[in-house]
C-alpha cells in the first residue's frame, strides 16, 4: 500500500521523501515517534523525532542515551524532500499526529488519539490533509464513553466505601498515562495514593513537564505495612500477584474501556471496572476522520475491518492496513522502566 507520500514495508510506515519510517516496528536508522508506548516506539533505532514533552518518556522507556530529536508543536522542518509537523493527539503527555506535506499535499499519521481532554496532556487538534491513517482501537458503536466526571466520581465513591471498611483500594492502570490520568483525577483528601515503581518513575517525568499531580509514594518505600484506606496504582499485570498481596485487606478495580463490556471484568478477576480509556470512542472516532476532510483514510490497530467498512459506506475511500502489533488490548505488553526495584516481577499492561 501506498500514497504520493508514504508506503508500507517491512519495517512499517515509510516515508520515502524524507527516508523515515513513523511508528517503526523494527528497530531503524531514523524513526519519528508518535508516543511513547511500546507498539509505537521500538528500541534500537539510529534516530529518533519526537515532540518535546515525549522526548524525556521515550528515554525513560528505551534508554537515556538514544540520539533524541525533540520537536514542538505546530513547527515545521524539513527532511529529505517534505515537510514534517507535529499536532497534538491527546492520548497521552507527548503523543503527536505526524504531518507529512510536499506540494501542497499532506497524509496525517494519528498514531493513537482521543478527543476529550484531560489534564495530563496536550489536547487533541484536527488537522485538514488529503491522506489520514487512523486508529481503531474502540471501533464499534457499542463504545461511547461516559464523561470523565462520572467515572471519577464512581471511583472516589468506591475509594471512600473501602477506606470506611478500613481496606485498601488497588485501581489498575497502565502505567504510562492512564496511571496519571487516574491519579490527577481523584479526590486525594480521600487517603493517601501510594504507586507501583513503575508509575512512580513517569510521575516524576510528568510533574518535570509542568502537569499538576498531588503527592504520591512508591509503595514499597511508604514506611508502613498498613495500607487501609489508601489508593493504590499499578499496571494490570500486577493482578494477582505477590506485589498486591502484601497489601492486605483490599478490593480491587481496573479502569479500562474494555469495562464497558461484558465480561472483561470477569475474567480479569476484579472487583469493579471503572469506563475510562486514553482512545477514541466510536463517535470520536468518527468526529475526527471527518475534520480531516481526507480524500482517502487507513486505518489500523485495532477493529480495522468495521470502521473500514463503515467508511466506504459512507462515501470516504478507507481501506485497511495491517500492522505487526495487535490491540486485543487497549494497551500493549510493555517492560519495566528502569530505576526502581520491582522485586523480579515485570508488568504486563492491559487496556
């Protein structure tokens, strides 16, 4: 598959104007980075561009020392023979949509995205261009998220029921911006917040990068074997594991946009599930293909078939593009950040 500007190889999205790929699933000599998770940024690359507010998370997450490029938002530079721009996505601190124009004509690359804003990160911007390459995480009408307000307030509700029955509350969320975005979001005169080594660590990046989060203490440095009435945030995969065990006497909950269906919670063996997710919803999803104006859309990660179909019906040329990485999950499998002890055991993230 290709466009004027961009084609799929081996490596993913290849820009041949420029000699770049965006979101390599190889390790490469020059890759521009949509965010920082692990199905969007890969290790081993010569190379990398990205916004300002990524940079610091991409080298969290692959090593301080790669050859980093920050670049700010709404400003333009040239490689090879077309322009490269980056627009906010809204998905999470950093994430960018990746503007590639020569000619007087552009393709978008979305990376991951949503709409709402929140707190933690730079709000979504529609960007008019010929070409759009977009998610599909959450592509079916089922998936229409509640407002952020109502699911904040369930939380606080369920935090404050345990700490009244003197058990402590363990909410999971992935680590890297679903973690901040839970914690910016809760009542935190309800008890204190305690994390896993892993949020800790992007905590500390984020506050660097100017987002407002109360105080929060990495768990096994808390001075204390009494955890009731605290909020405790983890990845997912600590679910189940030893790591949460100490904790005691606790419920536990997940906040996903997997929650909004049947069964998910069941089998993940938790006690509430709380309909929060960093991705478009169904209508979002929509919204932001047609603020485009695109001739022509891709779509991928995730149920790329639906909205594919969906948007040939609808007028608008869409065709499916396959990639190395599924979204059976909202978020990817991803390794611990370096720095603090995680007792041998490596999270996997779940949505």
């Amino acid at each position: 598959m290709r466009s004027p500007l961009l084609e799929m190889r081996d490596d993913g999205l290849y820009c041949p104007g420029g000699d770049f790929y965006i979101d390599p699933w190889n390790p490469v000599e020059r890759a521009v980075i949509t965010h920082a998770h692990a199905d969007h940024a890969v290790a081993g690359s010569r190379d990398y561009l990205c916004s300002g507010t990524c940079a610091p998370l991409l080298q969290a997450r692959l090593g301080g020392d790669i050859a980093v490029q920050p670049l700010g938002y709404g400003v333009s530079i040239s490689i090879g023979s077309v322009s490269v721009t980056l627009h906010p996505a809204g998905h999470i601190l950093g994430s960018a949509q990746v503007e590639v124009a020569s000619g007087g004509y552009s393709w978008v690359v979305s990376g991951d995205y949503k709409l709402t804003p929140d707190s933690t990160n730079e709000t979504f911007e529609p960007v008019r261009c010929h070409g759009f390459v977009t998610e599909a995480t959450f592509a079916l009408p089922i998936f229409r998220w509640p407002a952020p307000a109502e699911t904040f307030a369930e939380i606080n509700a369920w935090w404050q029921r345990n700490r009244d029955d003197k058990r402590a509350s363990v909410l999971y969320g992935y680590s890297l911006g679903k973690a901040q975005r839970l914690i910016a979001g809760v009542d935190a005169s309800i008890g204190p917040i305690y994390t896993h080594g892993s949020v800790q660590i992007l905590n500390d990046i984020y506050r660097r990068s100017g987002i407002a989060l109360p105080p929060t203490t990495y768990a096994m440095e808390a001075g204390t074997k009494d955890f009731s009435g605290a909020l405790i945030v983890a990845p997912p995969g600590m679910n189940g594991s030893a790591w949460v065990r100490r904790f005691g006497n606790f419920s536990n909950a997940m906040a996903s946009g997997w929650m909004l269906v049947r069964g998910h919670r069941r089998r993940r063996a938790i006690d509430r599930g709380f309909v929060l997710s960093d991705h478009a919803d169904w209508p979002e999803l929509l919204s932001a293909i047609q603020q485009t104006g695109a001739e022509q859309v891709w779509v991928t990660h995730g149920l790329i078939e639906p909205l594919a179909r969906w948007l040939n019906e609808a007028g608008i040329a869409a065709t499916g593009l396959k990639t190395h990485f599924s979204d059976e999950d909202e978020n990817p499998r991803e390794p611990e950040p370096g720095g603090l002890e995680t007792h041998g055991l490596e999270p996997t993230e779940a949505p």
